[in-house]
C-alpha cells in the first residue's frame, strides 16, 4: 500500500522522499512504506522543520531499524531518519559526547582508546538515540549509570538539553517528550587501561557470537527479561526468569510461523528465516507469548519496538 500525503512540509535542507518503503531500513527487513521519509541535514535544520511542520502532523524517529518492526501497512507519519550529521563523537575530560546516530560500538571503540570505558556499548546493536530511548544495557551495566545529560529537539522545534534524571531512565524504558528527537548524548565514563578495555570488547563480541545468531536476521532480544534486569554475564547468573528461559519453558525454541522463526541458538531472537512479513514475525511472537502464559503465568513484554499499520492487502 502506498499513498501520496496530502499534507504540504515545510522546506528543508535535507531529504524528504514520499512513500518511502522501510523494510531496507530496519534489521529484519520488514515493513510498508512511511508517508514521508525525512533525512534532515543538521540540527538547525531539523529544528526548523519541526516548528514548521503542522502540528496534527504525527513524527516518528528511527535510528538504524536494530530493534524495529514496522508493520506491512506501514507509517502515517513522517519518519525522521538522522545520518551523517549526526554521527560525530568528541571525548573531553572524562566526558564522551557522541550524536544520536552515531553507532554504539563505535562509541565504545572510540572511548576505549581514549582510556574511557562504556565497554558495555560494544556488543549493543544500533545508534546512541535508540541506546538512550531503551536505556540499553548488558552485563549488569545500562546507559543509565553513564548518560549525563541528551539535547533533544522538540516536536515544536526547540532545542533542549535534558539531564539524565528527567528521562526516568529503567529497564528498557524512559520518559522522552512526545515526538522529541534525541540529536545527541554525553556520558560520564570511568577510567581505564585502553589494552585492557579493548581486550574485555573482544571478549565480549566472543561471547556474543558463541550465544546469540548474529549472522541472521533479527532485531536483538525480542522479549525483556521477566526478572526485570538484563544477563549480568558472572557465572553466578540466575536464569529461571530470563525470556529464553521461559520460552525453553514453553517448548517455543525453533518455533516457525511463515517465514518467521524463534532462533534455534537463542530462543530469545525471533529472526526472518525465509522472506517472513512484518505480520509472520510479530504473529509468531504473539503466539509465543500465549504459550509462555499458558506453560508459567509469565506475560512476556515485547522489547523490539512495533509500529505502523497491518497491511489491508
């Protein structure tokens, strides 16, 4: 389904295209087209498109699409896409600020060889906007026990500066403006041996590749931890309320529907085995969500983020 908003947008610098399809957009490959697809060439600019845009005019950020399913009918909205003039990382003191679309290993790379260590952002999919929306974490470290302050644009245009206490940063959650756009971050990092920090990220990236189906098509973990709190990585771990713990549980591990299936090496990962839609991927979560409350009680909660419309097709 496609269509051409009637809608008049402001001028910009940037890149607005209409009917963009997103599916090459996001991780999993899936999903209808954006009425607007909006790459803004800069902070300014992006400003003064929002205070331009018709207020009524819904908005939607996206970083690389790492954690995304967009549904087959797509978005009635503009989706606001940051790139290139938004990746930059600069180190001052202890202080990393890095841009919204700037990667999250690049982030840690970048600090570690400045002796800075947000380690924890190595095995992290996707940009620093999406990290600080989710308040990422992994081995018993999350964003915020780092972020100091984000700037963010407004729905209406205005550039703010936000303290990390304002987002009500938890697990995999926090309180942003609605329709804010994170343009970048600053995180107060401890100090660190650069040769032992990148050695403890080469660690890391070994330890992820053994457990988790990196080579296939997925959007990270699927499902939050029922316990909570994300894999400490110590060897006294408990696992009795990790997602792929209950999904074990429920005999879901391998799991097909369509083209969509629940990773047989993670069965926290559903991936896009064979040509999956938007609707097999998220149909088949659903169904894992019914098992697990049928075989624990448990209501998994999704963490990968679904937007959009179902296809009327």
């Amino acid at each position: 389904m496609t269509r051409r908003p009637e809608t008049r947008l402001p001028e910009t610098r940037g890149v607005l295209t209409p009917n963009r399809p997103l599916a090459d957009l996001t991780w999993l490959r899936v999903g209808g087209p954006a009425d607007w697809l909006y790459q803004p060439a800069d902070e300014a600019d992006l400003a003064a498109f929002l205070a331009a845009l018709d207020p009524l005019v819904p908005v939607f950020p996206i970083g690389v699409g790492s954690n995304l399913i967009v549904r087959d009918g797509g978005i009635r909205a503009v989706v606001i896409r940051l790139g290139r003039g938004f990746n930059g990382i600069s180190i001052a003191g202890d202080r990393v600020t890095a841009g919204a679309a700037a990667l999250d290993a690049h982030v840690a790379r970048r600090a570690a060889e400045a002796g800075l260590d947000l380690t924890f952002l190595r095995t992290i999919p996707g940009s620093i906007g999406g990290a600080v929306r989710m308040n990422a974490g992994c081995y018993g470290s999350y964003v915020a026990d780092v972020l100091e302050e984000v700037r963010v644009v407004t729905r209406d245009g205005r550039v703010e500066t936000l303290p990390a206490s304002a987002l009500n940063l938890r697990y995999r959650q926090s309180d942003l403006p609605e329709g804010s756009v994170i343009v970048s971050a600053t995180f107060r990092a401890g100090r660190g041996d650069p040769a032992t920090l990148e050695a403890r990220m080469v660690d890391q990236i070994a330890r992820r590749d053994a457990s988790q189906p990196t080579k296939d098509r997925s959007a990270g973990s699927t499902f939050r931890n029922p316990a909570g709190f994300s894999s400490t990585g110590r060897a006294d771990d408990s696992h009795e309320l990790k997602a792929w713990k209950v999904i074990d549980d429920a005999g879901m591990r391998g799991a097909r529907l369509g083209g969509a299936q629940m990773s047989t090496m993670h069965s926290n990962f559903l991936i896009n085995a064979n040509r999956a839609t938007a609707a097999d991927l998220e149909n088949l979560g659903e169904e894992v969500r019914k098992k697990v409350f049928q075989s624990s009680g448990i209501t998994l909660e999704w963490e990968i983020m679904r937007v959009g419309e179902t296809s009327q097709d």
